[in-house]
C-alpha cells in the first residue's frame, strides 16, 4: 500500500499587538473633586452650627429681649439647614449612584422648609424696623407664597428636568409654566418685603434690604447651570455661599448683632 507522505500542519503567524496602558484622568478628577467639594460643604455646615448655637445664646437671655420670635425662628432654619448641608457633604463623600441629584433633593428640601420661615421672619423684622410699613400682602401669604416659589420650583426641575434635552411636549409647557409661576411668586415676596422697609434710613434697614436682595442670587444660579455655562462644583459654592449669608445673616440679625434701628 502506497504511504502517503505526512506534511507539516502550518498554524497562522500570530501578531503581536502591544498594547500600551492609558491613564484615566476623568477618575482622576473626580477623585480630586470628590475632596474639595466635601470640604467646602463641610465648611458651610460648621459655620451654620455655629450660628445656631450664637442663636441659642441669645435666646437664653444674654441680648436681652431684642428678637426673640425672629431668634426662634433663625434657630429652626439654621437647624434644619445643618441637618441638610451635612447630608449634603454625605452625599458628596459617598460619590454612590447619582449624587448630583440627591444633592439637589436635599438642597431643595431644605428650601421647602426654611424659605417660608425666613420669609416670616423678614416679615416681622421689617415691621419692627419700620414702624410705617406699607405691605401690598396679607403677612401669612408672604410664608405660603415663599413655600409655592420653591414648589413651582422643584417641579421645574425634578418633573420636567429643567427643561433639557431629550423633552416632551408636556414638559416644556409644564415646566415653562412651572417656572413663571414660581418667578411670580417670587417676585411678589420680595418686593412686598423692599416695599415695607421703605426709605433705607438705618444700619437695620440696609442689612435686611440686603438679605432680601441676596434671594435674587438664586433664580439667577439656577439660570446659569441649566445652561451649563456654570459647571456643578460652581454652583454648589455659589448656593452654599447664599445659604451662608441670608441664612446666617439673618441669624446675627436675629441676635442682636446688627443694631436695631
């Protein structure tokens, strides 16, 4: 029987690819960010602390009886504000899931609650600062309509996501609706508190003018990060830098520190 010669099984030439290792700078940066913010948030909170416990000192009596209903209520919104900004520096160090929007839920519940008792407190200090003054509004409906700001608010930008991109129909007409109710609202507290301090004759009058004016800084924050023309770490310490100077401003109002009129 014929042997049939045996040939060599060729395999394909293999290549070799070398492959070079790439750095991750986008975890890079986060990581860094993940430490700056938390600080700077960690900061706002202990100064809130602060203030409430400078609060509870002169609620005991060490200011005399200057502001004692405004005292109180300082010392619920600088309270409610430190149980939010911590969590809100918990959130940032967890850097789990979406924490911007867990930022922002807690940002704007804590607006929910502190918005209408500031808003009653700036009520009552400009009255005792200005013993004439001329209000277009009922003194409840200031507190509601602060609470209706920061409602028609957060459906702008929970419910219809601040009307981005991709977006339906109906969250462009809700959230565009949303938006201008909330602005009118807004609106309508702060010019009603400007127009009751009347003529700025006084250090008390210019430092409560000032707190209220402060309240602008809002809307126009929120303006500028749905643009994304302000990037988020920006805005955190545009808002944490708002919530420090009209929250505890009004505070050492409250306690005394600025001179009545």
């Amino acid at each position: 029987m014929p042997q049939i010669p045996q040939r060599p099984i060729e395999l394909p030439k293999a290549k070799v690819v070398n492959v070079t290792p790439v750095a991750k700078p986008a975890a890079a940066a986060k990581s860094a960010r993940g430490e700056i913010v938390p600080t700077a948030f960690f900061a706002a909170y202990a100064f809130f602390q602060l203030l409430s416990s400078g609060v509870i000192v002169a609620l005991s009596g060490v200011n005399g009886e200057f502001g004692s209903i405004e005292a109180w209520l300082s010392t619920a919104v600088n309270a409610v504000a430190c149980c939010h900004y911590y969590q809100i520096y918990q959130a940032r160090r967890s850097k789990e899931g979406d924490e911007s929007l867990v930022v922002d839920v807690l940002r704007y519940s804590d607006w929910i609650v502190t918005l209408p008792l500031m808003a009653h407190e700036l009520r009552l200090s400009v009255t005792v600062a200005n013993q004439a003054s001329e209000f277009y509004l009922p003194s409840w409906s200031v507190s509601v309509l602060a609470g209706f700001t920061v409602f028609f608010g957060g459906v702008w930008k929970f419910y219809c996501r601040s009307c981005r991109k991709p977006r339906t129909p109906d969250q462009i007409v809700i959230g565009t609706g949303a938006f201008a109710a909330s602005c009118v609202c807004f609106l309508l507290v702060t010019v009603d508190l400007l127009n009751g301090l009347g003529p700025i004759e006084s250090a008390a009058r210019r430092w409560l003018a000032a707190l209220t004016v402060a309240w602008y800084g809002y809307p126009v924050v929120a303006l500028a990060r749905r643009t994304d023309k302000v990037s988020e770490t920006i805005s955190d310490f545009c808002f944490a830098a708002l919530d420090t100077f009209t929250k505890g401003g009004l505070a050492l109002y409250a306690a005394g520190v600025i001179g009545a009129s």
